[in-house]
C-alpha cells in the first residue's frame, strides 16, 4: 500500500495530525524568545593593568609587552592589541572562533587566560598591580534607564539607584543591573604645614593610625560555658566625627592630641570624577538591566516595567526614573512590523497562485502553506531559534520557496485528471503516479535550494554566526515544504479536486503557453545563436560588476545617532565637561531630538548589540542621541559636525549612525606597523594629508592622539641623597600635593568610602605651586623644599598613547565618509595613493576597518562555499546518474548574474554581506528550476516521445510550474526591498531570479539540443 493509500485509508490520523502541527506552531509563536537582532557572542576582553607613575614608553616596554608575550603563547587567541597610556596597561584580545563556538568553551577560555595571566605576574614590575580582566563586554543591558532629580545631590541619587538596583533583580530572568555615573565620596584629611610639627609623629605614623584603626580584624573567642563567644573590639571608625576625634599623639606635657587639632577633616566626592553622566540636561545615574542568555526581552521588560510601576510610591518626591531604551518595546514593534511584510507577502504569494492556477489549486496551497509556516515555527522552537531581524527575514524570503514543490505537484495532477479522462485512470491512481514521478527530483531540488544556504549557516567566524540563522529557518522551511508537497498536497487534491471531466470543459486553450510553445520552436531552430547571445550577455555582466556600489553590513533604521568628541590626550574631564556640556545644549536644541544622554568619560552601557562603549578616557565625552523620525538624522549629523567644528576647533567629532551586525570599527583604516613610534607618525601624517586632499572625508585622525606635553622636574640623585630623599619620595610628595593620598577606608553600611590625605592647597593648586611643594625625608623626618633635590623643572612633549597590535608599534589612520556615502567609495578614491607611501625596511601596512571587517567575513563565507558547490553537483549527478544532464542543470547558474548587475545598477543598491549570501543562494534556485524541466524531458524521452517533442512539450508542460515557483519567490522578497538589512539580497534575489527564469526557459532547451545532439528532424509524424 502506497503512501497516499495509506492517507486515505487514515483520514482522521491526517486531521488529527494537521491540528497538532497547526497548535503546536501557534504555541511555538507564542513562547518563542524575541531580540531585535540575533545574538552572537563578543570573543574579547579586556586586562587594565596599573603601574603608578610609568610613563606611556614604560608601560608598553615593562607591563604591556611582557603580558603580550605571555597571552601570545595561548593558541586560542586571534589578535592582541595595546594601548599604553601614562600608568597604566589596557590590552584588548579577541578569541579565534573555532576554539570558542560555545559561551561555555568561551568561560572555560577566559579561565585559562586568568592562570596565565597569574604565571605572568613575576615578570612584571614590583611596582605593576595585579592584572585585571574585563570578559562581561558582552553583556547586554537592553532595558536602559537615567535616575535624575533636580533638587537631590549625587549621594542622594545614588542611594536610591542601588536601592532599585536590588528590587530590579528580584525579577525573574533578569541577569544584571548595572548602574553608571556615581560620583564616589570620600573623607578628606587636610594637615596644613605649619601644624605638621605639633605631630609628635611622622606623617606615615599618622597614615598606619587612620588605615588601621578601621581594619576587619579577628581578636579570637573565648568559652564560656558551654558556648564560645566572639570577642569583637570596639573603636572602628563609624562616623566623620570619629575620624576627628582619632587620637594621633600625647605631647610631652601629657596634652593629647586629637586629628581635629591639626586637621580640616570633611566629607566630599572625589575629584575629578571617573565619569559623569547625564539625560536630558541633568546630572544623572543611568541603570541598565540586562537578561538571562536566551530569555524573551519582551516578556522580562514587561516584568520590569511592573516593577518600576510597583516602586513608584516609594520613590523620592521630585526623582525621575526615565526610559532612554527599551528593547523589549522594540523588538515587539520590529516583530509587528516584520509580519506586516510576512501578511504582505503571503498576500502576495496566494493572489499569485489564485491568478494562475484558480481557486482550487490556490486553496490547497494556502493550506500546505500554512501547514509549512507553522511547522516552521514548532521547529524553530525546538532548535532554539528565537525571533529576530534574521529568523523573520528567512522566513518572508522562504514563502515564495515554499510553494515551489507543492506547485509542481498539483500542477502535475491537475493535468494528469485531464489527460487522464481518455485514457480512464482513476483519479488515485493519477494522484499517486505523479507522486511517485516527483517526489525524488523533487527531493534533489529541495536539497540543492538547501545547500545553495548552507555556507552562511556553517561558515566560521562572528559574521557568518550573526547571518547563520538564515540558513536554519530556509533549510527546516524548504525540507517541510517537500514533505508537505508529497504527502498533504496530493491527498488534498484528490478531496478537493473536481473529476477530470470537469476539469476538461473548464480549461481553456492557453494563449500564453502556445506563444511560448512558438517561441522555444523558434529559440531552437537557432540554438547556436542564441547560446552565443547569451555567452555574451553573461561576459557583459561580469564586466559591468566592477560599477556597482559594495558595502558590508547598512545602516540601521533604529531613530539614534552617536557624537563622538575627543580632546588632545590628557584634558582634564572638567575641560571636556565645558565642551560637552555646549555641544549637549545644542543637540537638545535641535528639531526632532527627543532624548539625549551625555557621557564624559568614557563609554556608556551596552544597551545594544552593535553599541560598543570607549575606554574610560577623561578626553573623551560621547552624545547619544534618541529623534523622533531616523530620516532626518543624516541631517542632524551634518549639522552636529558643522557645529563642533565651528565652536571647537581644538577638539575632533565623528558624528555616526548605527549599523546593523557586528563592526564597530572605523568605516576607513589604514595601519602603519614598525619598530619606531617616531617613523609611525610620519607615515600616519602622509596617510592623512592624502585623505584630507581628496575632500570625501570626515573625522581624519590617528588612534594615538597628538602627542602631550608633561612637566618634568629634574631629580638630582647627588642632591636627593644628601637629603635622604628618593625618586620615589619626590613622586610622592608631588601626588600627595595635587591629587592626595589613600590612607584607610571608612565602612558606612555596604559602601567602603576612602579616606584620603591631602594638603589644604590641593584644591586650588596650578603649576606655578609646584616650586613650593616640601618633600619628606625619610632619613630626617623633615620636610625638604623640592628646590633642594631637583635640577629645576621642563616641559617635554611625548605620545599620550602608545598602541600595539600582536606586539608591534601599529598607528592606524581612521576617517568616515560623509552622510550617505559608501566606504567603498572613499576607499577606491584614496587607496592606490596611500599604498603607494614609501615605507622604510621593517614597516608594514595594510587595510583595516570596514574593508578588513568584510574581507574577513567573505573569506570566512567563501571557506565554505567549495563543499556547498561539491554537494550541490553530487545531488544533481546522483538525480540523473549521468554527467550532461547536470552540466546543463549547471550552465544555468551564470544567467542569473545579467540580472543581479542589472538590478544592482538600476537601484543604485550595494552589494552588502547579506547580498552576497543572496547572490549564492540565487544560485540554488536557478538550478531547481533546471532540474524540474531537464528531467521531465528525461520522462518524456524514456516513454518515447521523440527527442525533439520531448523537449518541446516538456518545456511547455513545466512552464507554469517554474514561472510559478519563480514569480511566487520574487514577489515575496518586495517587503524586504524596505527592510534596509535584506535590501540588498532582494535586489539580488528579485532581478536575478526573474531574468534567470527567463532565460533559464529558453537556454535549456537549446543547451539540452546541444549537449545531446538532437536533430530538429526528430519529432513525430503528426507534428512533421
């Protein structure tokens, strides 16, 4: 008993079973996780190591490079890369892929590195802190928050962040919150000069008392009884009062000395500021909250947003809890709109097919059709693939694919009950005739479709893991459509089919397929010439690729834009606070804007995928910026960019959009390499001189910043020992002048506030102070004017940052592009030129952001593209068991390039990362269409119909199958023309398969008169 036999026979079982696919992908859309984009894991951190005092050549050659060596040793790595700034060590790493395809290989990685980093310490300075390591960079806190009130300081915002901090993670899922922007308090202990004498005691005296007197120490227990009892000291600092009731000496007349006799001790914050933030013109705390790895963001931002609502009643009167982003609102809003297009282009895909084939044939498909979306997402659910920008997009772009097989089939059938009226078959025996008839070039069809996206599902590397679940969802789409197409779509056409008779008075004579039955008659009478047309054509295109327009990943639709600011190295944040502060006014000032936070500092927190936050830089401040219509933001770019140059001619901005998928580098970089600092500088000069010629650029610079100028007193060593004091002395007595000294820790609830020591002047100390300065002796106990131990003081200027890359000195020239440029047109403009610089013996130079970005996704792309072609050939092969019929099937894979130039020139679309997939992919479409028509020729042939007839007849019969299949695929990829993501591959996808099915119903039959030599002689009696 065949299959369809068995379906009849199982009605109720077929019922029951449609039903439970029908629920189970309704519950599937229901419980799925939705993202805005799809997430990949960020294979890099960060390890900041401290070494007070060093300069920026000392750090590289003393902390940086001896960590690099040590990191170089581990294989899992992929790039170093360092930045030596004065004090401190920031190396940034990024994993190779194929060690790290899991977050659990990446955690087991990221322990490895720490031990490594623990065996490296004996090789750093005795002075160098412990290396710290920063792996949570991609950690995504995609609810974002600013807590602001105009009447309540810092302290007093603060205190009610981390309170709402705790109740936030008491929500189910929440992973994180992070709170950004609190300004740090401490206890400040001035000691004027004059009364240091009065002491008794030295200043490291008076330190080791503030430090120890608050220490967590244990004093033991005793028992008593049956019990032990701790025995826990009192006298811990609990107060400022404490602090200044500190007993620091007894004088020799018995006087005792209190710290508040010789001390102005006082609570502040902590100046200058590690970072300050603030919303909408107000000094705020922001709060990001970040989920559990594969949660639903819709489901937590609601629970969320309950609890805000929940804690507004115990909110301070007059504080504001403001939402910068949500993306739990956005993803919804994306969702709805993404099926919108899947509404719109299955709307597309039925009225098609009810054109062409009538309502009955467009009944059965809505039904398959259906029946394929929702086992689609049962699947997806399954396998874990959530909803996103990706996943939808797949899903639109299969809708057209998913009918291609069922077409045939109820084509098939739909004749068959005709023709079937004179040779009185039963309409089983028709139905399963042509199930048995299709179904394996069908299968072989729906598996070159499937490998055609197989290598962006498999490729390596971050890119091909952000595209990959385009593969996925088309491969589990296609393989349903073919199973549904054997199975559900001949049992529903022998149900709701009428009997051949009627079906024979209704059809009518067919004006379209006579002419082209004409047309193939004539396209074959000139074979030759026509293959030569075509030859031509497909030789025109290729050449016509080197005018259209490439790009990587677009430019986001999301309604924000970023201003970056940068000040000489060095600034002081205060300096950068005044700028920003101007810039901040201007940008609120502007029509459209709606929300805008300021960062000074540094970055902010990671609230998107494709956000990446600065280092901590007090040059540094960034505007990021929320407008009610993502239009006009190319507008808002320029007028941001004019206005910053105008008004800060000492600083540099870039003012960007968001892209969408991973990047995040400069659009332009050119890297310079080599053993001197000094040589790297003129190369980066030339480099950038030759940008600044061509006009097309904005925001040219280099990543080391212009070099800094340092003060530098002259230590005499002859000098400083005669005073007994030391370098290190000097150093201390200079940092304790302008910016102070840690010297113990008061314990006020959770919070540890520092206790520091400074002298009164500190506050208002400039340069001119420094003459002034007493240095301690350490052989004397007394203070030693600095005059007495240096040689005067210079100004020496010097490079602020020294950046390495795999341990070689690197500069890298970066630019962007103006508003609504491509990269790839600067790049062409300027790259001969830069390439040509004359580089000395030893220096290296190659191209790096966006170009090096999409090189690397390409490469990564084509590594996996000579198995897919094998695979693809080996099912055409195994489908014929002969070798010219695939050639054919494969000569059909160039016609489609005319269209793809054709499209891509007209719409003036780039060729982007995602149209590359779209361009391979098209491929695996073009050779369904072969396949289905070379093998019925194939069927004809073997029955014994004349060659020539068979070609003839089979290419009429398979015509509305394939244009068909063609025109439902094309139609449906219309809605991702707007999705600015998929834009590029529905160019491709749209122009290509539409000019391909053209010819492809044309050219195969001349190939297939060609390769089997057939005579246009050989056809039969009646038609002769």
């Amino acid at each position: 008993m065949g299959l369809i036999e068995l379906s009849i026979n199982n009605r109720l079982s077929i019922v029951i079973s449609t039903a439970l696919i029908l629920f189970a992908g309704w519950y599937a859309f229901q419980n799925m996780p939705r993202f805005e984009d799809p997430e990949f894991i960020i294979r890099s951190a960060k390890i900041f190591t401290q070494y007070p005092g060093g300069s920026p050549v000392e750090v590289a050659r003393e902390v940086s490079e001896p960590l690099e060596t040590a990191l170089q040793q581990l294989h899992e790595i992929k790039t170093i890369r360092a930045k030596s700034s004065a004090g401190i060590s920031e190396i940034t790493l990024e994993v190779k892929f194929e060690f790290t395809k899991t977050r659990a290989e990446l955690e087991s990685f990221w322990a490895k590195l720490r031990n490594k980093l623990r065996d490296a310490e004996h090789t750093l300075p005795q002075e160098a802190l412990t290396p710290v390591v920063k792996d949570d960079f991609g950690e995504i806190y995609g609810l974002s928050y600013f807590i602001s009130g105009d009447d309540y300081s810092p302290t007093e915002l603060r205190a009610y962040a981390r309170q709402l901090q705790k109740e936030l993670l008491q929500v189910k899922n929440v992973a994180r919150v992070q709170l950004l922007g609190e300004q740090d308090e401490a206890i400040f202990v001035e000691i004027p000069a004059e009364k240091r004498a009065v002491l008794g005691v030295t200043l490291q005296k008076l330190y080791d008392i503030l430090a120890q007197q608050n220490s967590v120490v244990e004093a033991g227990s005793v028992v008593i009884g049956d019990q032990r009892l701790v025995i826990d000291p009192s006298g811990a600092i609990d107060s400022v009062d404490a602090i200044k009731n500190l007993l620091v000496s007894t004088a020799g007349d018995g006087k005792i000395i209190y710290l508040k006799d010789i001390a102005n001790i006082y609570r502040d914050y902590k100046t200058p500021a590690h970072k300050i933030i603030r919303y909408q013109g107000k000094q705020a705390i922001a709060l990001g909250v970040a989920a559990e790895v594969g949660e639903n963001i819709v489901v937590i931002g609601e629970a969320v947003n309950q609890k805000l609502a929940s804690s507004l009643s115990r909110r301070p009167l007059g504080m504001d809890v403001s939402e910068y982003y949500h993306q739990g609102k956005v993803v919804e809003a994306s969702v709805q709109r993404f099926f919108l297009n899947v509404a719109a282009a299955l709307t597309i895909v039925l009225l098609s097919l009810l054109v062409f084939m009538g309502r009955y044939p467009a009944l059965i498909m809505s039904i398959v059709l259906l029946l394929t979306v929702a086992a689609t997402f049962a699947t997806m659910q399954l396998l874990g693939i959530p909803i996103h920008r990706v996943s939808l997009g797949a899903l639109i772009l299969a809708l057209g694919m998913m009918v291609d097989n069922a077409v045939v089939v109820v084509e098939a059938i739909f004749t068959g009950l005709i023709e079937g009226i004179d040779e009185e078959k039963s309409k089983l025996s028709i139905v399963r005739d042509v199930v048995v008839e299709a179904r394996w070039p069908l299968l072989a069809a729906t598996l070159v479709g499937v490998i055609a996206f197989a290598p962006i599902g498999f490729a390596p590397g971050q890119t091909a893991e952000y595209a990959g679940d385009l593969f996925w969802v088309v491969t589990i789409s296609l393989l349903f459509s073919w199973l549904f197409a054997v199975t559900i779509t001949p049992l529903a056409c022998y149900y709701l089919f009428p009997n051949g008779v009627i079906l024979g008075k209704k059809q009518r004579k067919s004006v379209i397929l006579s002419t082209y039955k004409q047309l193939v008659c004539w396209v074959l009478a000139r074979r030759w010439k026509v293959v030569a047309f075509v030859s031509l054509l497909f030789f025109l295109s290729v050449f016509s690729l080197q005018f259209i327009s490439k790009g990587f990943f677009p430019q986001s639709t999301t309604p924000q834009m970023v201003v970056d600011y940068w000040l000489p190295e060095g600034t002081r944040i205060e300096r950068t606070q005044q700028d920003m502060l101007e810039i901040e006014a201007f940008v609120l000032g502007l029509e459209g804007v709606n929300a805008v936070q300021t960062i000074i500092g540094g970055g902010g927190v990671r609230y998107m995928l494709t956000y990446t936050p600065q280092s901590s830089n007090s040059a540094y401040g960034q505007l990021l910026v929320r407008v009610d219509d993502y239009r006009t933001i190319d507008r808002m770019l320029d007028e941001v960019r004019e206005f910053i140059e105008e008004q800060f001619p000492e600083g540099q901005a870039n003012t960007s959009r968001f892209v969408i998928g991973p990047g995040g580098r400069a659009k332009v970089e050119a890297k310079f390499s080599g053993p001197d600092p000094r040589v790297l500088r003129r190369l980066a000069n030339e480099a950038k001189a030759i940008i600044l010629a061509d006009g097309g650029a904005l925001s040219i610079k280099d990543d080391w910043g212009p070099p800094v100028s340092v003060v530098e007193p002259v230590y005499s060593e002859i000098r400083g020992r005669r005073a007994g004091v030391s370098r290190k002395d000097l150093a201390e007595a200079l940092a304790n002048y302008y910016s102070g000294r840690w010297v113990g820790e008061y314990r006020e609830g959770a919070d540890l506030i520092a206790i520091i020591s400074r002298m009164p002047e500190s506050k208002t100390a400039s340069i001119n102070d420094i003459k002034n300065i007493q240095v301690l002796s350490a052989v004397s106990g007394k203070m030693v004017p600095i005059a007495q131990v240096t040689d005067g003081f210079r100004t020496i200027w010097r490079d602020g940052n020294i950046r390495s890359e795999d341990r070689m000195f690197t500069m890298k020239v970066q630019a962007e592009p103006y508003s609504g440029q491509l990269a790839s047109m600067l790049l062409q403009r300027i790259s001969k030129k830069i390439e040509k610089i004359d580089l000395p013996n030893g220096y290296q130079f190659a191209w790096g952001g966006e170009a090096d970005i999409s090189r690397q996704a390409n490469r990564e792309l084509m590594s996996t593209i000579p198995l897919a072609l094998l695979a693809m050939v080996l099912v055409v092969v195994f489908l014929f068991g002969k070798l010219r019929q695939p050639l054919i099937v494969w000569l059909v894979v160039p016609l489609g390039v005319s269209g793809v130039v054709f499209g891509l020139l007209v719409t003036g679309v780039a060729l982007e990362y995602i149209g590359m997939i779209g361009f391979i992919s098209l491929s695996g479409l073009l050779i369904q269409n072969a396949i289905i028509l070379v093998d019925r020729i194939d069927i004809e042939i073997a029955r014994g119909k004349p060659r020539l007839d068979a070609i003839v007849d089979s290419a009429v019969s398979r015509f509305r199958p394939v244009v068909l299949g063609s025109l439902t695929t094309a139609l449906s990829v219309i809605p991702l023309f707007f999705d600015v993501f998929f834009q590029s591959m529905a160019v491709v996808i749209f122009f290509g398969l539409s000019f391909g099915t053209v010819l492809t119903l044309f050219v195969v039959p001349a190939l297939y008169t060609v390769f089997m030599k057939v005579s246009l002689k050989e056809v039969g009696n009646a038609r002769h």
